[in-house]
C-alpha cells in the first residue's frame, strides 16, 4: 500500500538522512519535512537555524559529509577575520553558510516569516520536498545545568556538551502556534504516515511536540506513527542523547526512547543490534540495519520505515 503524504518529524544531522533517503523514494509532493526550531538562537546579530539549514543542505547536496553539519567545500575567512579582532568565534559560521544567515536575517526583520524564508530558500536550491518549520513563533531549548540555565547552543557548542543535564525547558512553547501547514497536513486527511526521524527525542523531537496542539494532532492523525530509534547497542551515532538519557534518569537504550514517546507510537524501528531490548514493548516492532553511513543506507532505512507504516493501516 503505497500513496498519500508523508509527514517527517526531523531535527538535525540523524533526522536529516533519513529525511535525504525519504525524499529519494517519495514523489516531492508526498513528503513533509517538520523542522525542529528549538535551536535557534540570535548571534552575532543574526537569525540562526541549525536544524533547518542541515536538512537543507542535505537535500540540496550540499552538506558536509565529514561533519555532517555546515556547508562542504566551505571557506573561514570570515571566522578568522572575526577571532582576529577579538570577535565570539565559538560557533563557527562558514562563508557560505553566513550568507544564508544574513539574508534570512534581513527577510525575517523585513516581515517575512521563517516558513516563507525557509521555502523560499528551498526553491532557490533546487530542494523538492517541503521543509517547514514546526513553528513560526519563537520556541527556544534551554538546559539547567549545575551553573544554572543556559540556551541550548551555548551548552552545544560553546561547552561541547560538557556539562550534565539536570533539567530541559521549551521557552516560549506555551505561547507558540503550530505552523499551519503541518496541522492541515495532520488533520485534512490522506496521512500515510507520520515518521519520526532518528533525531534526540528530548532535544530534537521535543521542542516539536512541546508546540501547543502538535502532539494531539499527531496522536489524532489517523495515520499510522512510526519512530526510528537513534540509539544502536546503548549508544547514539552522533550527538549527546545517551548521554542526556543516563543525566536524566533513563538508561540509554532503544525501549527507553520508545516510553518516552509513550502512546503516540504505532510503531517502531531499531537496529538489529537491539531486538531483545525492545522484546517487551507493546508496539510493532521492525528489527533492521538502522546505522546510515552511505546514501544506500539513507534510502534502504526509508523504505524500511513506511514499510512498517503501511503494514499497520
């Protein structure tokens, strides 16, 4: 069973291949790519969006393959002009990649909102599949630590995930309206699926979730609801979710992510590594190779998801 929109719940550099793999089986008007936003910040006077700007650049082609964040062939001599007059260069912006924060700065101050930023950006660099925002409004992660609170970014990069996490709030959820795209998408029927990418559920998926309305409608969609696990054998392929997982309480395993995601899941996909971890969850377990290292990976794991999706409609 095959057709209808598919809906992709990403963050960053995990959620992005999935969403890259996605857009590689699905015609580009079957597939909605819902952005977290809760790490955005304002720095050197400019608007910043991590976890949209990686998912564009990996469907543009345009993503490092190295780092998986920022732009490939990217210059710095904007950074190193900056750290040479005693400028915050903490958080690298590479040349390229300072050009899209400037002009969506300028946009955003002009009165353009971040969903027509973000498409029109999208068009300009031949990306198919919608990517939008899981909010217009402003939402931002922050983190409690043992020197108190900190924005999400200064704890990411600047502190290179050092210190342990006591406490994680969404500043400015209770205020923020879903964008009204990804709620006509969730309620105006003809859902095939809603994805979960493999993005950290506390961090990446959270802050989406955390938008007022957007869990509901999720859990109301009628359609069927499917995660990837991030973790593989208790650890996380790239960034701090283990990690946060065991600050806070959790063991750091594949049916610990699913609990957390509760009853919103119809379904539920992990690496062959840990099917007995998963064993006594009452969901529908799909046990596959979930690690993508290359783009085969990337389109094998999508396949694989709305596989499992189609079984359970």
């Amino acid at each position: 069973m095959s057709g209808g929109l598919v809906v992709a719940l990403s963050g960053g550099v995990g959620g992005a291949k999935l969403a890259l793999g996605l857009s590689r089986v699905l015609p580009v008007d079957e597939l909605l790519i819902v952005a977290n936003t809760g790490d955005d910040f304002e720095h050197l006077g400019l608007s910043i969006c991590p976890d949209i700007d990686t998912l564009s650049y990996a469907l543009a082609g345009l993503d490092n393959p190295v780092t998986g964040w920022g732009r490939r062939d990217e210059t710095w001599s904007f950074m190193e002009s900056l750290a040479a007059l005693g400028g915050e260069d903490w958080f690298r912006l590479g040349d390229r990649d300072l050009a899209v924060h400037v002009e969506r700065t300028q946009r955003l101050r002009a009165g353009q909102t971040l969903s027509q930023v973000t498409a029109d950006f999208s068009r300009r660099l031949g990306i198919g599949p919608r990517i939008v925002p899981m909010t217009d409004d402003r939402l931002r992660t922050r983190l409690r630590i043992d020197g108190g609170w900190v924005d999400f970014q200064d704890y990411f990069v600047r502190q290179q995930a050092r210190p342990a996490i006591r406490e994680i709030a969404f500043e400015g959820a209770v205020g923020a309206r879903p964008q009204p795209d990804v709620m006509a998408a969730l309620k105006g029927g003809g859902l095939r699926a809603v994805v979960i990418c493999p993005s950290n559920p506390f961090i990446s998926i959270g802050p989406i979730l955390a938008v007022p309305g957007l869990r509901d409608a999720i859990a109301h969609c009628g359609a069927p609801v499917v995660a990837v696990s991030p973790i593989i054998g208790g650890r996380a392929v790239k960034g701090p979710t283990a990690k946060m997982m065991t600050e806070l309480g959790l063991e750091a395993t594949s049916a610990a992510v699913a609990r957390r995601y509760g009853d919103l899941l119809d379904g539920y996909i992990v690496d062959t590594v840990d099917a007995d971890d998963v064993a006594g969850l009452d969901l529908k377990i799909t046990v596959a190779p979930t690690l993508m290292t290359s783009l085969e990976d990337k389109v094998a794991l999508a396949r694989v998801a709305l596989a499992a999706a189609d079984a359970l409609r």
